[in-house]
C-alpha cells in the first residue's frame, strides 16, 4: 500500500513538474523589414504558426515590431527565428529573445566593435518616416567597414554616426544609406529600391 502511495505521489510530482516547464515561455522580439500591408502580416504570422506551441502573437506593421512567446523547454534558437523570417519574404533587422530564466540574447549581426583609430562623429540629414526606416538606416550605416555607431531620429530627421577617418568617410556611409532606399543630403536612393520600400517608409524624397 506504502509503495502505491509513493509511486502516486512520484508520478504526481513528475506530472506537476512537467507541466510547470510546458508554461515557462521564452519571449521574442524581432523587427521585419517589408511588411507593407496587413496581407504582409498575415503572410508572416502563418509561416511562424509552423512552429507549433507559438503564442500572444503580435504584429505592428507602422514599426516592423513582430513579438511571440513560444515554449522555453523547447529551446527555439536566434538562427531558427531569422531563418523562418526569411522564408516568408521578409528581412529580419533586429531581434532579441528574453529566456525564461532571465537570460537575453540579441543579434549582434549588424554591430560594428572594436575598431580602432581615431574615432570622428559627424550627422547628416537621411529622410525617413519610421521606426522600420530607423532600422534599415542604421544597419546600412553600421554596415561600412569602420562605423562603430549609428543612431538615426525620425523625429529630426538626422542619422549621427561614429567611425574611424583613416577606414571610411561621411559620404561612404551616406552611399550605404541610399543603397537602402533612403535619400541623405548628399545621395539620392535609386528610384526601383525607394519604390519597393513599405508604405509607410514612402518618405517625401530629398530634392
């Protein structure tokens, strides 16, 4: 009798834990470039319904901001979440995973360190409308081989940047920038990429 109370209690115990890590969840924050439309987000939260046990999904399309928690026992991994970004079209800029037990993790693609020289800070106008706009803009700034900072504000308008003088320039990085879709005050974005941007990046071009 004593071994079947055990045994109960055991098999109670094991039951209750594994329940307890099902309700841990890991929660995700990624930014999407493209996501134009509601079909756009639409399109993105199926592809990642793939992933079964997904939750509180969350899309706003103005910012590109896409959040979910999903089960921490089932260990989602940074590369999983980029990759199924892809697959649906789109491109992930930033993204950062809150574990369940405290611990972050962020995307450290797109961060220059470590480099060395003499470090110049200068700003220059970049139009833009968004945060979407802000992500793409930094990352085509942090992008050139000598840029240790980027900052943009959609408010003024101005991207403030800090990089090595003996490795780049201001008007090297003003290229990346255009290469974007997004004219600065001394290049003009090609017409086809400023065309393919979201709608709610279709800033008033620079004359």
């Amino acid at each position: 009798m004593k071994k079947t109370i055990i045994m109960t209690f055991v098999i109670g115990m094991i039951a209750m834990t594994s329940a307890f890590a099902q309700n841990k969840m890991d929660r995700f924050q990624v930014q999407v470039d493209g996501l134009g439309c509601p079909f756009c987000a639409f399109g993105l939260e199926k592809k990642f319904k793939e992933l079964k046990g997904i939750k509180d999904v969350k899309i706003d399309i103005e910012t590109g901001n896409f959040t979910f928690a999903y089960p921490s026992d089932k260990a989602l991994s940074m590369q999983t979440v980029l990759s199924q970004v892809e697959k649906a079209g789109y491109t992930p800029m930033t993204a950062k995973i809150t574990r369940a037990d405290g611990k972050v993790e962020e995307n450290k693609e797109n961060v220059v360190s470590g480099v060395a020289g003499e470090l110049s800070k200068k700003s220059v106008m970049v139009a833009g409308n968004c945060g979407m706009c802000e992500a793409r803009i930094v990352k085509a700034a942090s992008s050139v081989n000598g840029v240790s900072e980027a900052a943009w504000n959609k408010d003024t308008k101005m991207l403030s940047v800090s990089f090595d003088a003996k490795t780049t320039n201001l008007l090297e990085i003003e290229k990346a920038v255009s290469t974007s879709g997004h004219d600065t005050k001394n290049t003009k974005a090609n017409a086809a990429t400023y065309k393919d941007l979201p709608g709610c990046c279709k800033y008033e071009r620079l004359q």
